[in-house]
C-alpha cells in the first residue's frame, strides 16, 4: 500500500506540474523559474547556496534558472557588502505583475485539483501528508547524524 501512495503522490505532483506548466508556456517562463521566483519573493536577499537548500535541485539546474530569470529582468543579484564572492538576489519590481498573472493560474488550478473533494477529506489528506513528511524527514536527519 505505501508503494502505491508514493505512486499516486508522484504521479499528482508531475501532473500539477505539467498542468502549470502548459499554463506557464503562455507567460514565457517555467514551473522551475516560477518555484525559484517564489523562494526570492519570499527571502529578498537570499543567496544561490541558500535556495539550493531549500529547494532539491542541483547547482547547475538553478545557476541555469537564475540567469535566464535575470535575463528576463525577472530577479537582480546585487554583490553581498560582507563577502565580495557572494550575492544577494531580490525580485524586480517588473516581477510583481508576473506574479500576480501566476496566482490567478495557480488559484484556478487548485480548484480544479479539488473539485468534488469535500473539505473535511482534504484537510484528513493534508495531515496524513504532514505525517508522511515528518516520518521521512526524521528518517534523513536520524541518517544524518548517524
């Protein structure tokens, strides 16, 4: 049963992102770009090894998604004043409005995700999810220290 769960979670989540992602298409910008844009939006000022930490990808993925979201005027990087080798990277204003183009997106994804799921069994399927997180992230960090 717990194979078939990982399964389905994997399977939902590469459709959500392919179904953002074929709405993404038309804003010129990917599913990739959209979560990196979302960790700067949320931490101005955070560094490249920073967002690495947060987000499970490798360093030649992101260096990748940074630089096309600050050729895109998306993001800027600015040299950090404490240490010359680092910089901290913020969202363009011009940003906002993409943003805000996503949300819209995303909000009505999510309502389709939903549909026909009454609320109670939603918020029952979030718990057990925050279950299965904590388990696994305990299992890392007992690894870890191990």
């Amino acid at each position: 049963m717990v194979k078939e769960i990982c399964y389905k979670l994997n399977k939902s989540s590469m459709l959500y992102k392919r179904l953002m992602s074929k709405h993404l298409e038309r804003l010129n910008i990917t599913y990739a770009q959209l979560m990196v844009l979302r960790v700067i939006d949320n931490e101005p000022g955070i560094t490249a090894k920073e967002i690495l930490m947060q987000m499970d990808t490798d360093k030649a993925t992101l260096s990748g998604v940074i630089s096309r979201l600050e050729r895109d005027d998306y993001i800027y990087r600015v040299q950090n004043e404490k240490d010359g080798r680092v910089r901290n990277i913020y969202v363009s204003e011009g940003s906002e409005e993409l943003c805000a183009e996503v949300n819209v997106i995303e909000e009505a994804c999510m309502r389709d995700l939903i549909a026909g799921i009454p609320e109670q069994e939603a918020e029952s399927f979030l718990n057990v999810l925050d279950k299965f997180i904590a388990n696994q992230v305990r299992k890392i960090d007992e690894k870890d220290h191990a």
